[in-house]
C-alpha cells in the first residue's frame, strides 16, 4: 500500500518537473526573437551613430563607394513594389477566392484550394527564373519605347503579386467562408440573386476578413528577396513621377542581397544594411500587429472571439478614454494631411504640395466643425469624441455620395496615371474623364437588366479569373519542366559540376541541399514539437505563454533575408564558423521553427479532450497521456506540417547565400564546418550570370521544383491517409 | 495488416531510407580525400572562370580542394578580410583600405576591358570620351555617333565590381564630367553583363577580354582606333586594362602558396592565356 502511494506521488512530482523543463524549452523561442533583434539592432547602431538616423531616412543617393546612406529610395522601393504587388494581387485574388467559396461546385472547392497551395509553395527563387526568362522579355517587347531592359518595377509588382495571390485567396476564401449561413438565407429569402447576396451581403460580412488577408499578403510581398531582386533593375531612385511604373526600382531586401556579399564586416556599410534590416523587421511587425486586431475583430463579430486580446487592445485598454479618442483624432488629422501629399507630391514639388496638403486637412476640418454647427442649430445634439464616432454621424445618403465621388475620382486618377506614362498630360486627363463617363453609363445601364443576367455575367467574369489565375501556375510550371525535363539524366543528377559550375552534373547541390534538410529538421523538430505540445497541453493563459506566443508569430512573420543577415552575423562571423553547414542548418532551422509549433500545437488541440481524460481516469500522468495517447492521434497532420516544412527548407535561397553555400565544388566535404552547393542558390547564380545554357537553369529548376511539389503530394497523402484513420 | 505489423513496416522502412541517406551522404565523392586541404576562394566574377580551370587542373596532382564563390572583386576583398575565405580573386588593385586592412596581392595575369554593343548598334570604334558622355547620359542615341538610330540602353557593373572600378577610373580620366546617373541599369556580374548586351540589339556594356568567347550577336569595339586585342595590352596602347590579382591576409604560405606559385608557373600561366587574358610570366609551350 504504502509502496504503491509513494510511487502515484513521485509520478505526479515528476509531471511538475516536465511542466517547468517544457517552460524552458518554450522559453527558447523566445530567446531567439530576443537574439535576432540584439543581433540586428546592434549591428545597426555603427550606422545610426556615423551618419545620423535622419540623414539615413531622408537621404536621397545610396552610394555606399562614397559613403552615402540615404535611405529614402530604397524605402520608397519597397513601398511602391508593394503596392502595385496588392493592386494586382487584391482584385485577382478576391475574386478567386469569391469563386471558390461562393461560386464553385462543392466538388472543386478542395481542388482549387489545393492549387493555391501549390502556387504558395513554389520557391521565390523559381518565380525570380520564371521573372527573368519569361515575364522581363515580355515586358520588354510589349513596352519597347519605355522599357529598354524589361527589369522595372511593374516586373517587380507583377512577380510579387502572383506570389502574393495563394496567402489572399486562401485567407479570404476563409473569412468568406466564416461568414454565418443565415446571411445568406436570409437574403435570398428577400428575392436576392445568388450574385447580389455575394456581393452585397456576403462580401461586405467578410470584408474584416478579406483586409487582414490584403495585409497579410502585404507583409508577404515585403519581405520578399530573391524573386524582386532578379526582376527590378535595382537601381536606388525614386521614379519620376512617382507612379511611373516602367521605371526600375530597388527594394530593402534586394539592397541587403546585393551589396552582403561584398561588404566588410563592422564597417558603415555592412551596419547600414543592418539598419535596413532594422527598418523591414519594424515594417512587417507593424502588419502582423495590424492584422491580428482585424482578426481579433472580425472574431469578436462572428461570435468565436478567443478572449485573447491582442497587443494594440490590451494597450488601449489601460490608457484614459480621452487620450486614447485623441490620439485618434490626430492621427485621422495626420492621415488626412499625409494622404493630401502624397497625391500632390506626384505632381508638384514639396512646397506646393505641403500647401496643398494643409489646405485639404484644413478644409475638411472646418467643413466638419460646420456641419455640426449647423446640426446643432437644428436641434440635433451630437459631440462625437472620435473620428469613428464622428463617422457615424453622418446620414448614410451623405455617406453614399462620398463614396461615389472618392470611387469617380480614384478611377480618373488611376487612368490618368497609367495613360501619362504613354501620352503627355492633357489626352490623359481626357482618358481619365472618359473612362468616368463609360463607367457612370455602365452602371446606369446594369440597373434595368434582369438580376438573373447579372450573376451570369459575374459568374462567367470570376471563372475567367480563376483560370487566369490556374494558367499562370501550369504557365510556370509548365515552362521549367518543358526546358529542363530533357536534360536530366542519370549524369546529371550524380556527376559534378565542371567550368566553375556552368556545366556538367548538380550532384553536389543535391546532396547540400538533402545536408541542410536534415540538418535544420534535426534542430527545428524537438524543439519545435516540445513547444507545441508545450502550447498545447500545459500552458495556461500567463503573461509567460503570451510572450512566447508573440515571439512565434514575429519569427513566423521574419523575413528569410532577415534570417539570412542573422544567421551571418551571429554564426558565421560572432561564433566564427564561417560559411559552413551548421551555420545553414541553424538558420534554417530557425526559420521554420514557427512553422512547426504552430502545426503540432493545432494538431494536438484538435484531439477531442474525451481521449485525454480517458487516460488520466486510468491513472496516467498528464505526459504519459500527452506521449502515448494524444501525440501519436496528432502525429498526421504533425508529420504533414513536419513533409511542408522540408519542402520550404529546400527552397529557400536567402537565409543560406550568407551563410552556407558556394557555387562551384569538385568533391563532397564531410566537415559541417564546411560549406555545400545547394539547388536553389545554384539556380539564382546560373540564372543571374546568364551562364550556362538556359537548358542547364531549366533542368536546376526542374530538379528543385520535382523535391518541392513531391513534398506537397506527400504532404496530402499523409494528411489524407491519417485524416482517414480518424476515429472520433 | 495489424497494427504490429504496420509498426515494425514503418520502422523497417524508415530505417533503409537513413541508410541509404547516410550512404548518399558518405559515398560519391569524386577525389574527395579526408587528409586533404581545403581552400575557399571568393571575389571576381571576371577570374572565376579561370579559377574553374585552374581547380580542375591542380587538383589533379595534388590533393587540394578548392571552393569557389562569386561575387566581385570588392566580395573577394571582405571576404578575406572577414575570415570566411582562404584567398579572394579582384579585377583590380588593392584599394587603399584593403591594404591598411593587411591584404597583400599576388599579380596572377593581365586583362583587358572590352566596350560591347548589341548587334543594331551600328559602330565599331568609338572614342575614350564618346564612351564616358554615353555612360554620363549625354549622348542617348547611336545615330548622334554614326550608328543605327535607336536609343542607347546602358549597362554598368554593381559598386564592388573590379571591372567597373577600372572602366570608371579610365573614363574619369578620359573626361572629367564622367558622373554616371542614378538610374542606369546596374548588373551583378559579368555573365550577366553579357545577358544584358546580348539580349538588347541597342545595349552598351563593359566585360573582360576573357568573356569575349562568349559573345555570338554582341560584338567588341575599338576604343581610339585600337582593337580590343591582347597584343595591344601588352603593347600599353589599349588603355582600359587591369591586374587580376589574388588577395591574402599577409605574405602567402603553406598551401595557398603553392598553389599561387604553380599558377605562376608555365602551366598555370598558359590556362590564363587560354582564357583570353594576358600572361605575367613565361608560358608553357
């Protein structure tokens, strides 16, 4: 008897014990974000203290040969590549995701979804080739008087836009889908077309959903390297004007990618790109942060809020109502203002367009305090604290006629500067009015036809996208696969490389890129699984989970070049491994760290609690039950996450150029301190150099992209065969 | 099947898929031997092809391997000032910085820089200052020169590139309001350089005389009325020529340096030669 308590006790003592040892394994994910903002941010002050932080952001000529640092164009780049990326990925991709979440047969909805997905796990470097054989050329022969070389910023917006699309439709098609059925019953039951539900109940429902999913593919085309920097002709200027997409352009990551290599360690120059490095991580946190709340949001309206407050809202809740209405006010005052010049500077230079700026916030701000005047005669009473608040103010007709006016005046503004590239100024104010016109006679016409004509113009209009869209991906593939399938060869896949990499075999490159997926598996799954399980099973709502929760999602949403000028500057230079495999495999490992946390703790949580008690009522202890009963239920869609992983270690080019790989070697080192060729950096330098025959790029491409997609197919088998063995 | 036996399938499999993983990983190396050396060499994209045939000729009598990266002249310099390379490869000299910084140079051949246009351009000699105006966005199309009228595309070498350190400084020599614009389209090395003029009929760019084997539509120009030839290197009447060096941290020795005197030696000397560059010493017959 007594024997039998002491050992219950001991058992219990020792799940305490596993509790604190899973809190410290947790607690290195954190640690890590820690490390890379250290890392990053003291690398960046040798800059911030040379040339001043002001000097940084608003200078003007990058020329590092002279010791210039100014910023401003290489921001501005990726600001501009980014948003011609969303206006032409938003409107693709929502429909897309309409298609298939409203339109589609049932039958095809997981087939579509499943093409997304493939085009989401395509490597950058392999859109970059696709960019620079297919879509620079194009470019060049469709725009020969604008574009002498191809590379330009359209070319950049484009290729980050289609890899953009996956992250919009699938998180729109999401929001759509989470969208309460009784909506849309609803509305059909008053006599709407299926085509008028859609769009006018449907859509607006989801519309929290569908910007988190806008800002989200945002952060995507952001931090994006390899596929920008082989397409936008990276020359550091700001276009004149502003919107002349033809001109070539250089974001952050492409300037971090171009000028490492040859920069020296602890000078101005290499802190200068860390401070850039500084600038992106703020960039893409500043998003994450920014999409959470929608989420949030959007939750909260659905009924399936987490009581998980995010960052911003636990902020707000501590400060004093009036701050916080003020604080909003001022920034709609500064957003007015901002928007103002912006729209002006395109036209006019900074004096005047700092007056035009003043007088819109100016006049908006007397007209509102006016109108209220006026409201208040009438005897209507209203004292809106803030901008929401004031919003709702306003009758819904006024509201309306705002809309259409902005609507008219944003489609002359964008025909405008679109036909100004072309013709000179007054045929493209004409263009822009004319184009007005035909809309306003367009929706007038629309209004007297049948409904029912309506949803299958509609329809047909979002089928014709859907396929655009599926012909691009096939396009791609299609393209790589047709150029390098006749190459590849039993010598191909195991000879070496000759004439310093440009012919001969890529047996070297395979078996680097076999070293860095074990490698960085062996360091992300323990740790990885250990924190999901860790998420999963014992962490209860602390400020401690919350923090370790936070540091995931901003390693998830750290961009790989980001990764890469970590990994160098801690692994390769502070640990002095130099260019080495384990430097690599580390950094690797890093990146897709988040990944695997996030799977394994989802696929634990979807384990019904009734398995859990079932084993503790039989007197197991809550990792016995976590080991023996639940991971192995889990393991399915662990392993997938685990198969999705490998596929994206392989394609990754950024965190490895700066830490582990070479392009030319004649014999396979067995040293970790060593450096390996990989497949997709052997890519990007064969197709940078523009050496060997386009053959040999095609057949390197073909070998990545066949590792890749088998990952996918094996991924889905899995998660099927598993998703089949599911017994509750 | 019982889950007994899909258990010890599973194992099983998993199993030979790490031995043949291991096996991969173990075997299949070409000359590899563990006692060898391991040298890396980074730098000049211009020496790179070269530094491909050197490998594969020494290492067939020693046991030394070599791994090899691009990334310009001015990578090649950082890279072994950073420690992450045993020796660097520039088109150029030894700047001012790299030498306080303690790198010493071993002058290994001599090259030219040969001005390309693309196969409309229409010219076959241009003057020293002709050049700089075009590369200064002055002259912006080949009729004003006595080409084919179309507009002239320009194309540069990125900041650390040893082959645009040797263009620039000539041309600022040639003419003093040399100032190339912001928005020229910059390239990332010298194949990619050959892309650019090959692919643009209207292109102008600059390569080394060692890539003038690669050229099919694009052709070389005379610069002053002289041609783009070894012979005038040698001779000190083609002005855009440089030094393609090798950078170490201090003297070499041990195994760089035997590697650096064999590249001097006859047989090295001649692969230089066959590459289009210009020996430094005697050449083997």
């Amino acid at each position: 008897m007594e024997a039998e308590s002491i050992r219950t006790e001991s058992r219990f003592h020792s799940d305490t014990v596993t509790k604190y040892l899973l809190m410290g394994i947790a607690a290195v994910a954190v640690s890590i974000v820690f490390f890379i903002i250290l890392f990053i941010l003291g690398n960046s002050i040798g800059a911030m203290t040379d040339t001043g932080i002001r000097d940084l952001l608003t200078g003007s000529r990058w020329l590092p040969s002279k010791d210039l640092y100014g910023m401003l164009p290489i921001i501005t780049g990726t600001l501009l590549v980014t948003a011609g990326a969303i206006l032409f990925a938003v409107p693709i991709g929502v429909a897309a995701a309409i298609f298939i979440s409203e339109v589609a047969p049932p039958r095809f909805r997981s087939v579509l979804k499943s093409i997304s997905e493939v085009f989401a796990g395509i490597p950058s470097v392999i859109y970059g080739f696709f960019g620079l054989t297919v879509l620079v050329p194009l470019l060049r022969d469709t725009f020969p008087n604008h574009l002498l070389m191809g590379n330009s910023w359209l070319a950049g917006s484009i290729l980050l836009g289609i890899m953009a699309l996956p992250t919009i439709i699938s998180v729109s098609e999401d929001a759509l889908g989470a969208v309460p059925r009784s909506y849309r019953e609803a509305s059909m039951a008053m006599g709407a077309t299926k085509w008028e539900t859609t769009i006018k109940v449907v859509t607006p429902a989801a519309i929290s959903g569908i910007s988190a999913a806008v800002i989200l593919g945002m952060g995507r085309a952001i931090g994006e390297t390899m596929a920008v920097m082989m397409v936008c002709g990276n020359s550091a200027i700001i276009p004149d004007p502003i919107f002349d997409v033809f001109s070539r352009i250089r974001p952050i990551t492409a300037t971090i990618a171009l000028e490492m290599p040859y920069v020296v360690v602890g000078s101005t120059h290499y802190s200068a790109l860390f401070f850039l490095a500084l600038i992106l991580m703020i960039m893409v946190l500043a998003i994450s942060i920014a999409s959470k709340s929608i989420v949030n949001r959007t939750r909260k309206k659905f009924g399936e809020a987490e009581n998980r407050p995010s960052l911003v809202d636990l902020m707000i809740a501590k400060l004093p109502i009036r701050l916080v209405n003020g604080s909003k006010s001022a920034f709609a005052v500064a957003g007015l203002f901002l928007i103002s010049y912006l729209i002006a500077i395109a036209f006019l230079n900074p004096f005047w367009a700092a007056v035009i700026g003043i007088s819109v916030t100016v006049a908006v701000i007397a007209s509102s305090l006016l109108w209220l005047n006026s409201l208040k005669k009438k005897g209507i009473s209203v004292r809106p604290r803030s901008p929401s608040e004031f919003i709702d103010c306003i009758p819904i007709k006024t509201k309306d006629i705002f809309r259409r006016i902005l609507t008219y005046l944003l489609m002359i503004a964008f025909v405008y500067m679109g036909t100004s590239l072309f013709y000179d100024g007054t045929v493209a104010v004409m263009a822009g009015l004319a184009v007005a016109a035909v809309y306003a006679a367009l929706m007038l016409t629309f209004r007297g036809i049948d409904s029912r004509i309506i949803q299958k113009i509609a329809h047909t209009v979002l089928l014709v996208v859907m396929a655009f869209a599926i012909f691009l991906l096939v396009y791609i593939l299609a393209d790589i696969f047709i150029e390098g399938l006749p190459l590849i060869s039993w010598d191909f896949l195991t000879g070496y490389p000759k004439d310093a990499g440009r012919a001969g075999g890529i047996y070297p490159a395979i078996v680097g890129t076999l070293k860095l997926i074990v490698g960085s598996m062996a360091i992300a799954l323990p740790l990885g699984i250990v924190t999901g399980i860790f998420l999963a099973e014992y962490a209860k709502d602390t400020p401690f989970t919350r923090t370790v929760r936070n540091s995931i999602d901003i390693l998830n949403g750290t961009p790989s070049i980001v990764f890469g000028l970590f990994g160098m500057s801690a692994f390769v230079v502070y640990f002095g491994f130099g260019y080495s495999l384990i430097a690599g495999c580390i950094t690797l490992g890093l990146m897709v760290l988040p990944v695997i946390i996030r799977t394994t703790e989802e696929a634990l949580k979807a384990v019904p609690k009734e398995l859990r008690e079932g084993s503790m009522a039989m007197g197991a202890t809550k990792w016995e039950t976590t080991v023996k009963v639940v991971l192995p239920a889990a393991i399915g869609s662990v392993i997938t996450g685990v198969i999705l992983s490998i596929g994206r270690v392989a394609g990754e080019t950024a965190p490895i150029m700066f830490t582990a790989v070479i392009v030319y070697q004649r014999a396979i080192s067995h040293s970790i301190l060593d450096p390996v060729m990989a497949l997709p950096y052997q890519l990007f330098y064969l197709a940078t150099e523009g050496m060997g025959s386009s053959a040999m790029q095609s057949a390197v491409a073909t070998v990545l992209l066949i590792i890749v997609l088998s990952m996918f197919v094996l991924a889905s088998v899995v998660r099927h065969y598993f998703d089949k063995r599911i017994k509750w | 099947m019982n889950e007994n036996t899909k258990l010890i399938l599973a194992v099983a499999v998993t199993a030979i898929v790490c031995i043949a993983g291991t096996y991969v990983a173990m075997t299949g190396s070409d000359g590899d031997d563990p006692s060898g050396t391991t040298l890396s060499v980074a730098g000049s994209t211009t020496v790179l092809p070269l530094m491909g045939l050197y490998q594969e000729n020494y290492e067939k009598y020693t046991n030394v391997t070599l791994e090899v990266s691009g990334g310009g002249s001015g990578a090649g310099a950082s890279a072994v000032i950073n420690g992450t390379a045993s020796f660097g490869m520039l088109s150029r000299d030894l700047k001012g910085g790299e030498i306080d910084s303690g790198l010493k140079a071993t002058v290994i051949a001599k090259d030219g820089v040969a001005v390309i246009v693309g196969a409309n351009a229409g010219v076959t000699d241009l003057t020293l200052e002709q050049i700089a105006k075009i590369f200064s966005g002055e002259i912006t199309n080949w009729a004003d020169i006595g080409g084919t009228s179309g507009a002239i595309a320009v194309n540069i070498r990125e900041d650390g590139s040893g082959t645009r350190d040797c263009f620039d400084t000539v041309m600022k020599g040639a003419y003093a309001a040399y100032d190339i614009p912001a928005d020229t389209n910059e390239v990332g090395s010298t194949g990619a350089m050959v892309t650019a003029v090959e692919g643009n009929p209207t292109a102008i760019g600059y390569i080394s005389f060692g890539a003038l084997g690669n050229l099919t539509t694009a052709t070389d120009i005379s610069v002053n009325g002289i041609a783009a030839t070894t012979d005038n290197v040698v001779s000190g009447d083609y002005e855009l020529q440089r030094n393609l060096i090798l950078a170490t941290m201090g003297d070499p020795s041990g195994p760089v340096l035997d590697f650096f005197n064999w590249i001097l030696g006859p047989q090295g000397q001649q692969l230089a030669v066959k590459s289009g560059f210009i020996a430094v010493k005697p050449v083997a017959v």
